[in-house]
C-alpha cells in the first residue's frame, strides 16, 4: 500500500506478520492453503485442530486473517469500490489492494476503536494497540492464540515503522521507543 500514514502501514505490516506471514499473504486461508479466487472473501471454512477453538472452524482469510463475518461488516464502510448488484447479494473484492484499503481505513476510524490508533502509535503505545486489537486478531500476544512471535511484536513494529519512515522520507526520530 502506498501512502497514508506510516504508523498504521507499519502497525498493518506487524498484523500481517503475525497473522498471515508468508509469500502470498493475500491469498492464504487459516491453515495455510491458498486460493485463487479473490473477486470476494472465500468463506472457506477450515477446522481449528489445535488451542481453545479445537475443532471449530475458521473463515480466516489474506493478508489479515479477516474472518468473512467482519468481512461483510467492514466492507461496506471501507470498501472503496462498491460491487455490482448481483440479485438479492453483493460482493465486495477481496483483491489484495481492497484487503489492504479496507484494513487501513477500519484502524483509522476512532468510533470503532474508541482512540485514535495512530496517536497512540506516535507516542510509542505500540503495546497498548496490540492488546486494544487483539480481541480482532488473537495472535497479537494479549488474545487467546498468540504465537511464536507475538512477543517480538513490538520490535517487529519498530522495524517495520523505521522502514516506512525512511519510505516517506521522513526521519527516523520520529520513532517514539515503545512503552513496556
């Protein structure tokens, strides 16, 4: 994604390495398989074989690992290209762009989140988001499935803030060291 504000392309970046890292982010599924189609969400749902959902299933789906429940509700309001009516249904693309636009925009809306997730980015609060964000994306190190680089997280941010500074040219002061 280009432009925008460098804190959230990082904090996306960070999302994305906890939750979909891989060569083709956009396109996996919870679980790892790929799919091709991404004209809409594949609703694809695959069982959970391990942690406190074993056994359920999950829709998870690209770069966020966005679920096709939060899909449809985000869609709608992010979506920069609304689908062609289709009958009684419409579908919003699931193309990497739309995942990546969708998911920008729904972390700079301060109604949803309560806060400006920006702000408290630039103040260093890396750890405060991750744990506001972690009931959405349970990997985060405060959800209920954390990973094997959930506490690297805030380092992960770090790098990933320091690279899109540099992106946009602004200076690498502008980074505030993460509060523990």
């Amino acid at each position: 994604m280009e432009g925008g504000d460098p804190h959230i392309r990082a904090l996306m970046r960070t999302i994305s390495a906890s939750e979909a890292n891989g060569n083709r982010p956009y396109s996996l599924l919870y679980g790892g398989q790929q799919v091709n189609d991404l004209s809409r969400h594949p609703e694809k749902c695959v069982t959970i074989v391990n942690g406190p959902n074993k056994g359920n299933c999950s829709t998870a789906a690209g770069r966020y690992q966005i679920i096709n429940n939060t899909w449809f509700e985000i869609a709608p309001r992010y979506h920069p290209n609304p689908p062609q009516q289709m009958m009684f249904w419409s579908a919003y693309s699931f193309e990497a762009k739309y995942q990546d636009v969708v998911v920008y925009r729904w972390l700079n809306d301060t109604k949803v989140w309560e806060t400006d997730i920006s702000q408290l980015l630039q103040k260093g609060k890396i750890n405060d988001v991750l744990r506001q964000l972690s009931p959405t994306w349970t990997s985060l190190g405060y959800g209920i499935e954390t990973n094997s680089i959930s506490s690297s997280l805030p380092k992960i941010y770090e790098k990933m803030l320091k690279e899109e500074l540099k992106a946009t040219n602004q200076p690498a002061s502008a980074i505030t060291t993460p509060q523990r």
